[in-house]
C-alpha cells in the first residue's frame, strides 16, 4: 500500500488543500488558516492510513 501523498490523485488532493488553505490564510490575515490546512492534510493521511490498511 502506498501512502496517499505517493498516489497522482492523493498528491492532487493534498496539494490543492494546502493551496486552498494558504490562500485563507493570506486573505484574512490568520496564520490558523494555514496551520488547518496542515492539520486537515495529516487527518486525512492517516484516515487514508486506516481505512486502507490490511489487516
């Protein structure tokens, strides 16, 4: 099983959140925006972790 970030789709995915995030962060001036991004980005890694892993 490869990780999602190592995935086209999941790199896709990761990096268009991070864009999203960032570019809330800029809007509003709020350096939360970006660290959510981050946060959301790691949730979703280790769901994908989870969800996918044989047992």
């Amino acid at each position: 099983m490869k990780p999602l970030y190592q995935t086209p789709t999941g790199f896709t995915v990761m990096v268009a959140n991070l864009v999203v995030w960032f570019t809330l962060a800029i809007i509003h001036k709020d350096a939360n925006y970006a660290l959510l991004g981050i946060m959301t980005n790691s949730v979703i890694a280790a769901l994908h972790f989870l969800i996918s892993k044989k047992a």
